[in-house]
C-alpha cells in the first residue's frame, strides 16, 4: 500500500525528536482523527532553518511525512520553508495512497505552525503565512 | 525467527490437510452437480449430506436445520432480512447490539431505509449487554433479536444462555452472529434457545466462501438468493460441494479437539495477557480476562497509533491486526472499542492478537520482547507520551 520511500521514512524517519529552546514550535491534528504532529525548529539569526524535530502520533504515512517534511525545510530560510507544499511532500515520497493524503496536508500545517510561532516569538511578520487552523496548542 | 507468526485468526485461519484433502476429489473427480439425476451426482450428494450432519452436530442442531452458504456475511443479511420479510405481519422491530459485525449492522441500517426500526443495546466497559436493557427493548412487534456470540475484535462471550431465554420467553426470534465462536467453544442451539445462527468455514481451519445458517426446524425464513431449488427452496445456486465438504470436515475435526484445544489456546492466551499488561505500561486489555474467547487477546496502548503498531510487528514477522482508523481508511477507530466507552486517542492504539492450536510459548515470547521495543519506540516519536511524561 505504501511506496518504498513512505517506508523508509516511516522505518528510518528523519529529525525524529525535541529540540531544547526552540525558536518555533507548532502542533497540529488531533487525537480524535488519530494524527498529531508536532515540528520544532531551530532558526540562527539569518532566519535559516538551522535544525528541525518532529514528533508524530499516527499512522505509516503520518510519520512519513512528518519526516519528509523536515528534510525538506532544513536548511531552507523560513521564506523558503512556507513554500514547502503538501504537494512537494507527496511528490518526494514518490506519492500516497488517497486516504493518506490528509497526512500530508498536516505535515504542511505543522511547519506553519512552527513559523506561526517563531514569527509571534520574533515579533515578526512572515509574508503569506496564515494562522494555523489545526493547531491544538501547546499543553 | 525467521518464520512468519500468525496472531490474526479471527482474520481467516489456515487450512487443515486434511481438510484439504478431504476436498480435493470434489473439484476433479466427483465434480458432478449434486442436484443432478444421474448415479455420478449421487457421491456428491451424499457428500454434502455428510457435512450437513456434521455441520449440525457442531452445535446439536439436525441436520435439516443447516443451509450452506457462501460464509458468515451472507448467513447474517440472509438470518435478518429473511425474518424480518417472512414475520412482516408481526412486526418490523429489530433488537441487536452496538458491538455487532458490519454483516449484521449494515443490514439492520438498510432495513432501517426500508422502514425498520432497530434498537441499538449499549454494552458494558467489557462489550457485555445488559440483559435488562435487552427485556426494556422487546416489544410486541419485536421479530428478531440479533446478538453476536463472540465479538470479533475484543473476544467478549455474550451472555447466549440468557438472551434465549429471555427471547424464548417472550417469543421473539433469537439469531447469534456465530462466526468467530463456531467451533472455538460449545454451542448447543437447543439449551440455548438459539433459532438462528451463522457461522463460517474459514474461521476454523476450513475453506473460505462457505458458510452456513443454521435456521430452526419450521421457522419462515424468506430467500435472499433467489433462483434454483436448492438448500430446499431457500438458497439458490449450485452447491459448492468442495467448499461444503470442507466446512463439514473442519466442523468433524473442531468438534472432535475442542476441549483440549480450548484448554491450551486459553493457557497460551493468558501467558500472553499476564506479560504484556505487566511488561508493557500504560496498556489496557480490553474485553473480559476471562469470559472471552480462548484465542483471543485484544489490547490498548496509549499514546501510540495501531497501524503504525501493525507495520512494525510486520517486519518482524510477526501478523496481527488493530481496530485503528487508519487500518480501515476511515476517520473514527473501530465502533467496538467507542462501545466500550475508550477515548478516541487510545481505541487508536489497539491491537488484536488472535492464536490458533499452531501458536507455541515461544512465538508469544518473541512477539512480547517486540511489542515491547515496538511500544517504546513508538512512544518515544509521540508527542502525546511527551507531554503525559511532562505532566508527570
């Protein structure tokens, strides 16, 4: 059901953890629907992407693409990180199932969350991020 | 190990040799349709005979009481609607449980669209139903009372005994969903007051695509499958004798192990149960300790998801299945387990763990140390066990 990637990312998955102190951090999805993802990010003073962690309740493709979706903003400045889509997740995993691609979507929603934060705790503005609509808060 | 452990045999069970062998000439050799004219047909017919009054032994019933089916599935719609359109001048109310098969609900909502009224009984926290709730519920133009024997995912025994008594009493028609229990435990369809009951070959070392109900001598039981003559008029199409055949031969065998199969699967189970609940935290059993099935063992664990679970037993080998959502594709985890009263966030972490007369001590151990790894790793990339763990 899974391509050979989702399964590899959800066998071996990328940027698994916390990060102490991290500039943002974001939660999505709930325990209800049975997925939540959770980024932290890690952002220096160019506002570059210097590391990113994920936590992940959910299925297969839940921690797949959590892990696809780090891979793919590390590195990135947040600017660029807004631009990863759950399409660019998706397409990277070589594709999922259909009733999968909610997972991708939360994936998305979880690095904005992240910027969402790291933005509200620089006092900054980044242009075309929207407040997240998933994100069940910080216990 | 580098062999697969098979936990899954509520899913479907292997077949027996000599289950299979007992069916292989029907397919080349005497391949003849029973219902024909011709001395050929006769071996076939006598064949089907044979598993007839095996099948009805199973469970004390006679042998004109069974109809061969094509599994479970058909042999609940059939039980339902059959009733419900043969008993239309007494009423069109039907009494089930909440924690039934999607064979038997799925047929009560269509029935509801044509102008049934169901009532759903609400179980207890170990998926029982309440036997008052079940009397408040009957009432004079109650047909049909449709309770499972077994639940398929937690393994509750339903208190069979009592609600055909009660229904006997009150005389309604009393149906069981006996599909995971036909042949796992003793049945006796006469003490019991059962009038129907399904079953399926598959589920206990038989073929699949052959079923049976089991319909009470005299009762009006409306076909489902309409067409030729067979089954006495009631279920159309040619018999499928190697099916039939192997239905009645694992039916011959389960009956002849059962006790002591029973006595080890039991055994085995409860090994099972007493070390992951002690080895493995934050884990629930769900379903009775003892009142279950002998081979089923139905656990939650919190802060993990059951799919992901389910992959990473796979690659070590290991077979087994979950009630999450995502198993199912759909949104909601398994209606068994919402029945039961679990929060949504831990029905999602459930496992079932069904053994068959194969399973041995020692697959139930390597399967424990996995589960137990398997667990903690899970938990350790869940950011509800890290803020559990915080909150500690």
């Amino acid at each position: 059901m899974y391509s050979e990637k989702v399964m590899d990312h959800f066998s071996n998955p990328r940027n698994m953890g916390e990060i102490e102190n991290p500039s943002g951090v974001g939660t999505v999805g709930n325990a209800k629907c049975g997925d939540i993802m959770r980024m932290y990010l890690d952002v220096d003073e160019n506002g570059v992407i210097r590391d990113v962690k994920f936590k992940t309740f959910g299925c297969g493709a839940a921690v797949a693409t959590s892990s696809m979706a780090t891979e793919l903003v590390k590195g990135k400045t947040v600017e660029e990180a807004l631009q990863v889509t759950n399409k660019a997740v998706m397409e990277a995993l070589d594709g999922l199932p259909p009733v999968k691609v909610h997972c991708s979507l939360l994936a998305e929603e979880a690095i904005h969350a992240a910027l969402w934060d790291y933005a509200k705790k620089q006092g900054i503005t980044i242009e075309g991020l929207q407040e997240p609509v998933n994100d069940i808060g910080e216990k | 190990m580098d062999h697969k452990i098979y936990l899954d045999n509520a899913a479907t069970t292997r077949v027996r040799e000599e289950v299979l062998s007992e069916m292989l000439p029907f397919f080349r050799e005497v391949y003849a349709n029973p219902s024909a004219i011709y001395g050929f047909a006769g071996e076939a017919k006598k064949a089907v005979g044979i598993a007839r009054e095996r099948a009805a032994a199973l469970i004390g019933a006679k042998p004109n009481e069974i109809y061969f089916t094509a599994g479970g599935s058909e042999s609940d719609n059939w039980a339902i609607r059959g009733t419900i359109e043969a008993y239309a001048d007494k009423g069109k109310h039907i009494i089930t449980s909440k924690i039934e098969h999607h064979a038997v609900l799925h047929t009560c909502e269509y029935l509801e669209r044509q102008g049934c009224e169901v009532t759903y009984l609400d179980v207890d926290g170990e998926g029982r139903i309440s036997l008052e709730a079940l009397e408040k519920a009957i009432r004079p133009d109650t047909v049909l009372v449709s309770v499972m024997t077994a639940n398929n995912e937690i393994g509750t025994l339903e208190p069979l005994g009592r609600i055909g008594e009660i229904t006997h009493e009150r005389g309604v028609l009393f149906h069981t969903d006996a599909v995971q229990a036909y042949g796992h435990m003793p049945l006796d369809v006469e003490k019991m007051h059962i009038d129907l009951l399904s079953a399926s070959g598959h589920k206990l070392n038989g073929p699949k695509g052959a079923g049976i109900l089991y319909c009470r001598e005299n009762l009006r039981l409306r076909p489902l499958i309409h067409g030729g003559a067979q089954e006495r008029g009631r279920r159309a199409g040619t018999l499928n004798v190697p099916g039939i055949v192997g239905f009645g031969k694992a039916a011959a065998l389960t009956g002849e192990t059962l006790e002591e199969r029973m006595r080890r699967e039991a055994e085995l189970r409860d090994y099972l149960i007493d070390r992951v609940l002690a080895e493995i935290p934050y884990t629930r059993l769900n379903g009775p300790r003892q009142e279950r099935l002998s081979n089923n063992a139905h656990f939650c664990f919190r802060f993990i998801e059951g799919e992901s679970l389910l992959i990473l037993l796979d690659q070590r080998g290991i077979c087994a299945s979950s009630g999450s959502a995502c198993t199912s594709g759909a949104l909601d985890p398994s209606h068994v387990l919402l029945a039961i009263g679990l929060p949504h966030e831990t029905a999602h972490g459930s496992l079932r763990l069904t053994l068959s007369e194969e399973t041995t001590r020692e697959e139930l151990d390597y399967v424990v140390e996995s589960l137990k790894e398997i667990v903690k790793r899970l938990r350790d990339m869940s950011p509800l066990y890290e803020d559990f763990a915080r909150s500690q």
